[in-house]
C-alpha cells in the first residue's frame, strides 16, 4: 500500500517458570527505502519497557542495502511475574546512517498493540506487524 513502511515478523513467549520473555526478531519485508540509493541499511532495536521507562535494549545486526532483511535474531529479557502487567516490549527497526542520524523505519509498542500480562504470558506466537513513524 501507498505510504507502507513495510512489516516486521517476530514472535514473543514468556515463560513464567523462568520468568524471562524471549523475543524473535525473524524478518522484514518490504521496508521503505529510507536511503537516497533506494534501499536501507535495517537493523532492529527492542526495549523492554518497566511503567513507561526504558530498561534493557538489544538490537540486531545491521542489515546492509536490503529492504527484505532476514534476521532471526532471539533476545531473552528477565521480567519477575510481579513486573509482568507493567511491562512492556518497543520494537522499532531502524536504518543505520552513516553520516547523520539513523532513522526509524517503523515502530511496534504501546500505541500499536495490546501492553501488559495478556500480552506477554501467551503461547508463542509469531505474525507479520505493520510499521508505523510514531
């Protein structure tokens, strides 16, 4: 579609026996060219998020010219079940820049999907997730 910054497929599982959240960076497919060449160079950063504050971030590798990266990057985050409801997972892919700033591609987080315990203590699950600037 016009305006599509493209999609991201990733999964989540929490396992509350070991009270850790693994994350699933797999891939991407049709990003926006965010370079003036017509590609990008995307990589992804995923914040875990305690009431709103940033805590831990991990991000993949950089993905060079490539506008349908294929990561299959996992991080693991340790969040206590009593954390749970007040957490949070930021997935934004970026495009890395090397003369200016990196720019944001696409963003998913808690203005584009559902936030605390429902969320996060579910069967893995694994979908495509539409980019968004915000």
């Amino acid at each position: 579609p016009q305006g599509s910054r493209g999609e991201l497929l990733l999964s989540l599982c929490y396992n509350p026996s070991a009270n850790s959240i693994v994350v699933n960076i797999i891939k991407a497919r049709n990003l926006k060219a965010m370079d003036i060449g017509g590609t990008s160079d995307p990589y992804v950063k995923v914040w875990l998020m305690y009431k709103d504050k940033r805590v831990e971030k991990k991000k993949t590798v950089v993905m060079k010219r490539c506008l349908n990266p294929v990561f299959n990057e996992s991080f693991a985050f340790d969040i206590p079940t009593e954390r749970l409801r007040e957490t949070t997972i930021v997935i934004t892919v970026m495009d890395k820049d090397r003369l200016s700033r990196n720019d944001v591609i696409g963003k998913v987080g808690p203005a584009a999907s559902a936030r605390g315990g429902g969320t996060l203590a579910v069967p893995p699950a694994e979908g495509w997730h539409l980019g968004d600037s915000r």
